[in-house]
C-alpha cells in the first residue's frame, strides 16, 4: 500500500545526511529499516532547530506513525537530503513527512515517508494540547 504525502504542506528543515557503508544489507542497498533512522534524524535535528532538547524527563514529541514509501534503490557512497514539511496540525498532533533524495540529483526522490507526531506529557504517559510556544513555532 502506498501512502500519498499530502500536497498540502510546508517546508520547515532540510538535512543532508551521509549514507554510510554498514547501511547496506546483503543486497548491496539501503536496507529498508534505515530510511526510518534517516527520517528520525531528520526530525531530531528540525526539533532542536526549532529550539528544543532532547529532555525526555517532562514532556517532548512522540511519534505514533509512521510510513514510508520505497522509490529507488540507494546505495553506497552518497549523501541524501532529507526535507522535512509540517502537514496537518491538530489539537495535539502534527503530521510530519520527509521526502528523501541524494544531493546529486535533488529532484529525483527515492523515498518518501512520514510520521503523525503527538506531544506527551511523559510523567503521565499521555498525550496533551500544544503547549502555545510549540504550537507557534508549527504554525
């Protein structure tokens, strides 16, 4: 099944993260759980551009979902830029979505996934309303 990333969005980061050999699987590409640590550390590094730390003590965001869509195999060497949007935004819940392509041919996806992220209260383990400077800063 393939889930269609919205029209709909905005551009909030852009990261270019390298692809290293032990990313590879006996196939000679990208194996397929990877793509999920690359969108993972896109999103870490958008969070902490948005001012926030890793703090995992009080509250933070959580992601709930995920997805992603295969385009083209990658392999080894090469760096990926990994864009990051903000698509709908709810009452506690954000939908984020990555699209993945190598620097060398930016236009060119190879995959494109996403996550619905929830912001937690992590003392009570569950989700609560935007906090008002979090959710200025998603709008």
């Amino acid at each position: 099944m393939r889930i269609e990333i919205p029209e709909n969005k905005k551009l909030v980061h852009e990261s270019i993260i390298p692809i290293r050999w032990g990313d590879m699987d006996a196939y000679r590409h990208i194996n397929n759980t990877v793509y999920f640590r690359y969108m993972e550390q896109a999103r870490i590094e958008w969070i902490a551009a948005m001012g926030y730390s890793m703090d995992t003590t009080i509250e933070g965001m959580l992601m709930v979902n995920g997805f992603c869509n295969f385009i083209q195999q990658i392999t080894y060497p090469g760096d990926l830029l990994v864009k990051t949007y903000v698509g709908n935004i709810g009452k506690s819940s954000v939908d984020v979505f990555n699209t993945m392509a190598l620097t060398t041919e930016p236009e060119a996806l190879c995959a494109a996934g996403g996550a619905t992220m929830v912001w937690v209260d992590l003392q009570a383990n569950k989700s609560m309303p935007w906090p008002k400077h979090v959710l200025d800063k998603l709008s």
